[in-house]
C-alpha cells in the first residue's frame, strides 16, 4: 500500500514538474486578458474625443448646374468657386451662416439668343444636426448673379437678386477639415432684357462637393 501511494505521489509530481514550462509559456502568449495580440481584460478602449462644429471655416467648391429661362433655354454647366462662414454648435443642434461666391460656365442658345450665367453668389443661414463628426442641415437665404444675352452680335448683361435653398451632409475627416456634399436650388428673379423684349431671369438646380477647414 505505500510503495503504491509513493509511486503515485512520485509519478503526479513528474506530471507537474514536466507541465510546468508549457503553462509558463502559454501564460505568457496569453497575457494578463486573454490571447496574444489582445489587450489585457482591465485596458479600456481607445477614448474618441466628441467633434465640436463650432468655429470659422473655409474652402472650395465644385459641382454642376441645371436651370431653366423665360428665353425658353436651360443654361446648364459646371460651377466652383470659394465657401466661407462660422458655426456654433450647442449640444446637438447646430447654427451658422456661409456666403460663397461662384463662377460657371452654365449657358444655352435659343436661335439668334445665347443666355449665361456667368457668376452667382448667395448668403445663406446654415441649420444642422451633428451626430459627432456627421453633419445633416438645411440651409436658405439671399442669391444674386450675373446673367448676359448676346444677340445679333450685341451683349446685354444684368445683375439679378433672389433667394436659395437647399440641404445638405458634411463629415470630418480631421479636427480641422471635412467634405460635404450639397444640393441647392436658386431663383436670380427676372429684369428685361431690351434685346429680346422680355423678362426673364434664372431658376437653377445645383449639385456640388466641397472641402473646408476649421480654423
């Protein structure tokens, strides 16, 4: 009976001693948490720092237009130009106002008549939501632009005053830059043009991309 229970005794602690250095190693690979390459149990995740929107910006544009004319044209095109404007943020809710400023190339020919919109700007009251560094609002206000007829080889240019609406979704991509993309609807108004004996101004659809920097 004891040769049996030393024997035992002896072969159990053979058993440890020859396990010892494996769980030792393993211990090791597997760290205070779990497996290799994971992180202890106790570390806490990576702390993401909340975007704030509040603050001065500017950047560039670029997109393309579609419009319609009481000259029965659709000057259509691509425009770009420079953004700027200030927001504040409180909690979620987001106000700003931006003004920008455009060139075009957005024209159309009805017979003798070739109708341009070479330029338009507006200044718009910006309205958002920010879920942290996504952006959704909506935004409206003043629009004006320049808007030529060229005819029988005579030009006649005007400045015409409207309004603008539309909406759109910006995303950080840094603490000081982000991208949006945007849709804005503009009405210049009509004025006469002496060389077709019409009023006549411009309604346009534009969809454009964008990128800012926070300053």
């Amino acid at each position: 009976m004891k040769k049996t229970t030393l024997a035992g005794w002896i072969a159990a602690t053979a058993a440890m001693v020859a396990t010892a250095p494996t769980s030792t190693v393993l211990g090791a690979d597997l760290g205070y948490g779990g497996y290799r390459g994971y992180p202890p149990a106790s570390a806490a995740p990576p702390y993401a720092v909340p975007m704030n929107w509040t603050g001065p910006y500017a950047g560039i544009n670029l997109g393309y237009r579609w419009g319609s004319s009481a000259l029965t044209t659709d000057p259509s095109g691509f425009a770009g130009g420079l953004q700027g404007g200030y927001n504040y943020q409180s909690g979620q809710f987001v106000i700003g106002l931006e003004t920008d400023i455009q060139l075009s190339n957005a024209d159309d020919t009805f017979a003798a008549y070739k109708f341009s919109n070479p330029w338009f700007g507006t200044l718009r009251g910006r309205v958002g939501w920010a879920m942290n560094n996504i952006l959704l609002y909506g935004t409206g206000g003043f629009a004006y632009g320049g808007l030529d007829l060229d005819a029988f080889g005579m030009s006649e240019s005007k400045t015409l005053t409207g309004w603008a609406l539309g909406g759109g979704i910006e995303v950080a991509l840094a603490p000081q830059w982000s991208a949006r993309a945007e849709y804005l609807y503009t009405d210049l108004g009509e004025k006469n043009y002496a060389l077709a004996g019409v009023d006549a101004g411009l309604e346009s659809s534009i969809i454009r991309f964008g990128l800012n920097y926070r300053f």
